[in-house]
C-alpha cells in the first residue's frame, strides 16, 4: 500500500495533467460516461416544443422559427456566444418600427430566453454539459421602464362612457372592463375564466394565469351576479365552458381585447396615442391597492405570491384572501362575504 506522501505526489501529477489539458475537475464530473449524438435545432426544437406549456410555446414559437430558419440544420453544440448575439442584434434591426417599439429589446430579450430553455433541456437530456451552455454567456438586453401607468378616476370614467354607448356588444366590454379593474387579473386570466371558475355564493373566481399558477380572487357581489347572468344568457351549458361569450355563443379571444381598445382609440385620442390597454388597468387597480393598503395587499391581490426581489421579508409580511377582500370591499364599495363589516370607499370601479 502507497504511503499518504506518495498520494499527494499522484495527485499533484494527475492535476498538472489536467492543467495541461485544459480541464478541470468539475468538466470530469459532468462529462457524460457515454458520448451521445447531439440534435440539430430542426430535431430538438420539435422534441421540446411538445414538451413546454402552451403559454411558453407561443411566446417562443416565432423565435423557434427565426432559429430554424437560420441554424435549423447546425447541431445544438456548433453556435458560439458571440453567434448567438449576433442573432439576437440582427432580430433587432429587422423589427418593423412601430408607435410602442422598445428598439427591439424585447424581440432579443425573447431570442436569447428561448435558446436559454432549449440549452437548459439539452443539458437535463446529457447532450451537452452545463459549461458548454453558450446560451447562459450571453446577457439580456437591460429593461427600460415600463410606460404604462395607472389610470385617473376621470380616465377610466372615460372610458367607461365610451364602452358603454359605443360598438357591437357594450354589455360584453362593460364586463371585461369590470372584471380586470376588480381582479386585476392579467388578460390571459380573464379569457380562460370558466363557469365552474366562479364562486357566486363566496363571491370569488379562480384565475388561471402565466406560470400555471391558480388563485381564488375575490369579487364584488354586484361582479358575480353579472358574471352567472352573463353565462346563462349567452348559452353556457357546461360548467368547464369558458365563461366569457359572445351573443351566438362562442368564448371571446383575444382578438375581443384588440378590438375593444382599438375602438376606445378612436373616441378617445389619448388612448391610441399612448398605446393603452388592458394591462393599464391592472396597474389602475394594484397602484390604488398600494396606496391605501400597503405592499403586501398589492403583492397578493395582483397573485405575487413567489420569490421575488422583494427580498426575504416578503416572506413574513404575506397577505391573505380576507385582506384582498377587504381592499376589494374598500375598492368597489360594496360589502364583500368574506369581510361582512368592511369600510366602503367607493373607487371609480363602482361605477362600471
């Protein structure tokens, strides 16, 4: 048996090797036993699109396709970092110029996301190793600030007066107004809203958002009854059927928002001008939360319950459901079930 001096010696000549070779220890470790055959984006982008939710399928499917077009025939292991930015700054001089345009940022922002989630699945399926992963060596674009901000009372009585004497169903649009100003729930949130979503007794609906995540969301009475009444009016049959409808029936896409505030762009100048839509009134309704029931409050009633850059004490200072409620009651000016004795300080939601 070697004497513990002759095992340094061993070691020390095995780490001089390495050196020389241009590897490290930790390369040893993640190195695949057996080599595999490495995928070309046209074969691999077909395996993880099938295996990805809907909601990241269509923000990275036309990034998917641009990488197709490009690499579709290049292994997943040829492209360098710099290729990869590259790509990226030539998607941000091909974008159409338009009124709302962040010079391209989000379109490399995405770019740069959707190869990060093919590499980070070609890493679980040991087709490369973690130190391989060039999508991981190339930075985001930095954010600007967002230019959406909330609405003013005399805003959103605007337009309100506008949903209600114009276009083709004001009944509907008066809805969704309501349902986003009371929830403020993201647009996503309210299309998939179904039937059996909505609790008309407790006078809650569960919202089904981005991430996959559910939340039971308090509404006013005055919101429910409107909702029930919607869906029985419109044909609803089973209680898996989405709730929101037209006239003939069918379920409203998002083509219904898109229209809704094209409209409101024409009576009201100010809204085409500064490219408003239905995620400034989730800004409208969290903004008012924030001011007259704290951080926290906000936080649950716009469903930011996860890890956050709030830091750890956000952790500690949670929200419940009963004080959503009661920012609710506050919000609309109605009494809410879960908070019977709330304090009402009607905000221009009641209104819709």
């Amino acid at each position: 048996m070697g004497t513990a001096f002759d095992k340094e010696v061993e070691l020390a000549a095995a780490r001089l090797l390495l050196a020389r070779l241009g590897v490290t220890p930790e390369q040893l470790l993640t190195a695949p036993s057996t080599p595999r055959a490495v995928p070309t984006f046209d074969e691999y982008i077909d395996r993880v699109s099938q295996a990805v939710t809907a909601g990241t399928g269509r923000v990275y499917g036309t990034y998917w396709k641009r990488v197709r077009e490009v690499w579709g025939s290049r292994r997943l292991d040829e492209p360098t970092p710099l290729e990869i930015r590259q790509l990226a700054e030539r998607m941000k001089g091909q974008l159409v110029a338009r009124r709302n345009s962040r010079g391209g940022r989000t379109a490399a922002e995405h770019l740069i996301s959707s190869l990060r989630c093919l590499y980070s699945y070609a890493e679980a399926d040991g087709l490369i190793a973690e130190s391989d992963n060039p999508a991981k060596r190339v930075s985001k674009p930095r954010r600007l600030a967002s230019t959406r901000r909330a609405l003013s009372e005399r805003q959103l009585a605007s337009i309100n007066e506008v949903v209600s004497a114009t276009g083709n169903d004001p009944e509907l649009d008066a809805l969704i107004l309501r349902l986003h100003l009371e929830t403020a729930c993201r647009r996503g949130g309210g299309l998939a809203l179904r039937r059996a979503d909505l609790d008309t007794e407790q006078c809650m609906v569960q919202l089904r958002e981005k991430g996959e995540t559910v939340r039971w969301q308090p509404v006013s009475p005055t919101l429910a009854r409107q909702l029930a009444q919607h869906y029985e009016d419109r044909g609803g049959d089973a209680p898996t059927e989405h709730l929101l409808r037209y006239r003939n029936g069918r379920r409203i896409t998002s083509r219904r928002h898109d229209y809704l505030w094209q409209r409101l762009g024409k009576h009201l100048p100010w809204v085409a001008t500064q490219q408003v839509s239905s995620h400034w009134l989730r800004h409208t309704t969290l903004t008012w939360v924030e001011r007259n029931f704290g951080y926290a409050v906000a936080r649950a009633f716009a469903g930011h319950n996860g890890r956050s850059d709030a830091g750890t004490t956000s952790t500690y200072v949670r929200a419940d459901v009963y004080e959503i409620a009661q920012a609710l009651a506050a919000l609309t000016g109605e009494p809410h079930p879960l908070v019977p004795a709330a304090t009402a300080a009607p905000f221009a939601v009641g209104s819709l």
